[in-house]
C-alpha cells in the first residue's frame, strides 16, 4: 500500500478517471451537512493564501517563499485500487473509500469554473483540464470524464459536467454545482472590487489535500475499508456488509460485479429499504433488520443487529462460502421480507391476515422463522402448512400480548422454534407441527396462555392504556369485530376504515356524575367505587365507535347513552351492548367474557395446532 498527500491539482490533472463501483452508497451529502462546511473551509485557505501574498509585498520578498508556509487544509483520504487500463490511454482507479468527499471536490470544481467562465477567466482551462481529461486519450466516451459515478448515476453526470448553464434540478448533483456556483460569486470579487479569481483557484488546487492511499496487489481492500470506517462512521451497518461481501475478491472477472448487484442488491437502494423502523435504541434501518435475520437463520443463533457488520464477517470467514451464493441467498430473504412486510403482494388471504396482525405487534424478533418460511418451496411446505406455521406464531404471540407475558427471551425462542422447524424439514416432518410443538415447550415464563389464561386477563386486567397501547387495543377490537361480521350473513359486508374509529368507554370514566354506585353505608360505597374504578378500563367496558356517535352523549346516564350506542349496531362489536337493561360491573365482566370467547376463536389454543 502507498499512502501519500497530495494537493488537488496532483490528484486530478494527469489523465486519470476515478470510478465508483457499483456497489458504493448513493450520494449523500448536503448543504446542511458537508457543503457548506467545505465552502468555509475554502474562503479560510483563501484568506489565508492572500495575507501570505499581501505580507510579502509588504517586506519586498516573493510570493513563493511565504506561500510555503501556508497552512493546507486536509479533506481526509481516498482509497484507491487500480484497474485495466490501455497503453498510453487514460489510467483507471476504483474508488474504495472516499467517493462522497471526491465527487464533491469534483462538483465544486464544477460551480468554480461557471463563474469563471462566466467572468471570462483565462483560470478556465486550468480547472477544465481538472475535470476532463484529453479527447485524443479516450478509447471510450466517458472516458474523458475525471470521475466516472454509480452506474445509476451516469446520465445526470454527463449532463453536471457537460451542460453549459447549471441545471435546475433537484438532484443533489445538481444542487451541489449551483451551490458552489452561488457561493463563488460571492467570495470572487474583493470588497475593493478587485478580481480574486487567481487566489480562490490557487487556494482551491493548492492548499486542499488528500490522502491518497493506492492499493498495490497483496493489500486487503476490505481491512482497509474497515480501519477508515471505524466506530464514528456514518455508514450503516448494511452498506458495510455490502462493501464486505462486493469487495471480498472470489470473482472470476470484475465484470460481473455490476450484473451481480442489479441482480441481488439494487432494490436495496430503493427508499422504502431506507426508513427507519423500531423505537428508541431499537430503531434500525429495514436492510440492517433483513440482513440480521438472513443471518439469524442461516447461522442458527440471535443476532444482534448492532454488531451486525462484525457478525457477517465472521460467518463469511468461518464458512467456503461463494460470493455469488451468499448475494443469491440475502436476495432471497429481502424477497421475503417485502411480502411480510406488505411491501409485495401475498396471494394467500390468511398468511396475508397473519402477516397484517404481526407486523402490528411488532414482534422482530419472530422474522428470522418467518423469511426462512418463505423460502422453502411448496414440495418442502404447501401453502395450507405455510398459512398453518404462519397462524400458530401469530396464536402464540398475540395470546401473550393479551396476558401481557414478557417479551424477554423471544429471540433465543424463535431461534429454538427455527432449529425445530429446519430439523422437521430436513427429516421431512411436519413443520407445522414442529413449530407449534417448539412454542408449547417453551420454558414456563414463555408458555402459550389458554383459554382461561385470556378470561382471568380479560376480567382482571386494565387493557385502556394498560396491556394494550391504544393503538392495538384498537386493532384487538377491530379484528374481533372483522371475525363476527364475517359469521353473520345478515351483517354488510366490507371492511370499515377501523384506524378512523375511536375506543369509547361505554361506563364512561367520568361516571359519578350519572353513573354514581348504590350502597346502605359509606363502608360499602367505597367498596363499590373502588370495584366500578377498577372494571372501568377492563376490556368488557371498551368498544369502537364511528364519528355518527354524539360525543355529548359520551358521560350521559346508561338511558341517554344506551340508544346512542344502538346507532352503532353496524359495528357487530356493539349489536348486543344496546340490549343490556343494566350496564353494570357484571355486565363489563359477561361481555369480557364473550369477547376472549371470539378471542379463542381467532387466536386458537397451541393444541389446535400441535393436533
């Protein structure tokens, strides 16, 4: 490896084209993040390289002797690898590491010479000759540009660096070059009026270093790319893994490197694999959730997704593993992800109900089993055994929401389920079978709540702001309401916008002003209101309502509410609320009770499933 520092104009005058791989990151910087700072950067070596001139004519010396001792400023280091190049022609680096910094150099460079074209500026020749290289050099047209980008990124390339007026687009490309454009017009004329467009070059091409780090045959481009992004990187943990997995060197020919990633990776650079998903110290990119549970699964233990970067490298050391195949295998869980996730369609109606009423749990650590699934072929697992496998896990882990079980532990139980259901697969068992056997013998603190467990929860517990965030009681009554529409045939059919629904307490929290409790003394009222508060919140108290519902009428007595809540009958939850005579603890109690009956219905015990 050879490391040196080298000024711009060293970098980019002699006839070289940089190109960024494939593989790299879109281009990311911004204004707000890195341009402007590098603009400061700019004007503060230019003040400086001035002053060294100023005070030379002032004490009658040249230039030169006190430019030396200028103050350079460093950009940081790019890595570089070399390619094929033709004899005598234009010679080809890859750029490893520090494409986002030199491209930007590039841009700037750009929005420097519209000005100076704009001035008439004999300085345009020196920085076109830093931006193209010789025509009578090129063996291909885009070989005459310095910085050859992403694939992806060619077309608008050849219009930034070509196009004689700065495009007005949004594409960062394009924002950068009128940026650096605004901004030079700024710092170019002297509060005197003078023309310091000789400065701002020189400064520009002079004082502005890299290092730049040419990787010779024995150097591992990959430990390299990992000591220059160390622990403050802002990559994330997926593009470090793409970078791992692009650079580790079992490729016949280079030129199957860009097939290979519009093969298996490109989606990944589609925006919804971008967003961020998870709360609090949880929240992860979707590629760094995928990418941890392809690894969970193919390596049979829970993965942390924040060492995941170091996770992948170790795997990859461990096994023989080709390239091509593991790209192959990441491709085929991203396309399971996409179809747990709703991102794809998934034609089976009940694995799509299951997928639904999981991902509003949003319970991750069950994806590793999940995407595994979904690659099995249908001679391994039919659709009925899919949908079957899919319902048991959706059981098992609504029911314990229901109870308000803990969620510790669950990544090394669905691990153990996996472990179960890839054995049956392999001994050509029932998976089905096999994984609901797997969660019925979880250890007793992760056990699968029956019946009773969901009645003594229902009647016992607070589920308003309770065991339930609101958002999926919400969904909780949604889908008890969506179960008895779809068993009365008399009921319309079609499904309401249940998100739009409010959770109404039909014993109003409010009620002692028109719900105040009967009692012979003060000893039994107390007893009385501390019972009513405490089925208040209880799940038989709670239902939906529409916006039709006369909020005025929420805290009113039961014979004002009562025939306001029998408008609501469309909602199957509500039909029979309106015929209780006395809506009262016992009553709260009775319909909590009918409800983890239609609860058992929908979420079925694990025995349904082990049978």
């Amino acid at each position: 490896m050879k490391a040196e520092t080298r000024e711009l104009v060293q970098v980019v005058t002699t006839p070289t084209q940089y190109v960024i791989p494939t593989f790299q990151r879109d281009y990311e910087w911004t204004e707000q993040g890195q341009w402007a700072l590098l603009f400061e950067d700019l004007v503060a070596a230019v003040d400086r390289l001035e002053d060294a001139r100023a005070k030379a004519v002032q004490v009658n010396l040249p230039a030169a002797v006190l430019e030396k001792n200028v103050a350079p400023h460093f950009l940081g280091a790019v890595v570089c690898e070399q390619l094929p190049s033709s004899t005598g022609g234009v010679d080809k680096r890859t750029v490893i590491d520090g494409q986002q910094r030199l491209t930007t150099l590039m841009l700037l460079l750009r929005g420097v010479l519209d000005v100076l074209v704009e001035r008439e500026s004999e300085l345009s020749g020196t920085i076109n000759r830093l931006l193209w290289n010789p025509v009578e050099l090129k063996k291909e047209p885009h070989e005459v540009y310095k910085l050859w980008p992403r694939r992806k990124d060619r077309d608008i390339w050849k219009r930034i660096m070509d196009d004689v007026t700065p495009p007005d687009g949004d594409h960062l490309y394009e924002q950068a070059r009128r940026f650096f454009g605004d901004q030079t017009r700024e710092i170019v004329v002297g509060e005197d009026g003078s023309d310091r467009s000789e400065v701002v070059v020189n400064a520009l091409i002079g004082l502005f270093k890299l290092v730049v780090i040419d990787l010779e045959d024995n150097d591992d481009a990959q430990v390299i790319f990992e000591v220059l992004n160390g622990r403050q990187t802002p990559l994330s943990a997926s593009d470090l893994v793409k970078n791992l997995l692009f650079l580790r060197g079992d490729f016949v020919d280079d030129s199957i490197i860009d097939a290979l990633y519009d093969r298996y990776w490109a989606d990944f650079d589609e925006d919804w694999w971008k967003v961020v998903v998870g709360r609090g110290h949880a929240a992860r990119g979707r590629r760094d959730v995928l990418l941890s549970s392809w690894l969970t699964a193919v390596a049979g233990h829970d993965v942390n997704v924040g060492h995941l970067y170091a996770e992948v490298r170790n795997y990859l050391s461990v096994g023989q593993r080709k390239t091509e195949e593991v790209l192959a295998e990441i491709h085929s869980y991203a396309v399971a992800y996409a179809a747990v996730y709703g991102r794809t369609p998934v034609p089976e109606p009940q694995i799509r109900q299951s997928y639904k009423r999981i991902r509003e749990l949003d319970v991750v650590t069950a994806n590793p089993l999940l995407l595994w699934l979904r690659t099995l072929s249908s001679d391994t697992l039919s659709a009925d055994e899919h949908a079957l496998t899919v319902a048991a896990v959706e059981s098992w882990l609504m029911r314990r929401a229901l109870v308000n079980a803990t969620t510790r532990g669950y990544g090394r139980t669905f691990v153990d389920v996996l472990h179960a259901a890839q054995k049956a697969a392999a001994e050509g068992l029932s998976i089905p079978i096999a994984v609901a056997s797997a969660l019925n013998g979880s250890s007793k603190s992760l056990w699968w709540p029956s019946d009773d467990d969901i009645v003594e929860s229902f009647t016992t517990r607070r589920f308003y702001d309770g065991v339930l965030s609101r958002g999926r009681l919400r969904y909780l009554l949604a889908e008890v309401d969506r179960h008895l529409r779809s068993k009365n045939p008399k009921t319309e059919q079609g499904d309401f916008a249940y998100d739009d629904l409010q959770i109404e307490h039909i014993m109003p929290v409010n009620w002692r002003v028109n719900w105040a409790v009967t009692a012979v003394d003060e000893a039994e009222r107390m007893r009385a209101e501390q019972e009513r508060a405490q089925h208040i919140h209880r799940l038989g108290n709670l239902t939906l309502i529409t916006g039709s519902f006369n909020a005025s009428q929420s805290d009113s007595a039961w014979e004002v509410k009562r025939p306001a809540l029998s408008t609501q009958s469309k909602l199957q939850i509500n039909a029979d609320v309106a015929t209780v005579e006395n809506w009262d603890e016992a009553a709260i109690t009775a319909r909590a009770r009918v409800l983890a009956e239609v609860v058992g219905v929908v979420w079925p015990e694990g025995a349904h499933f082990s049978a």
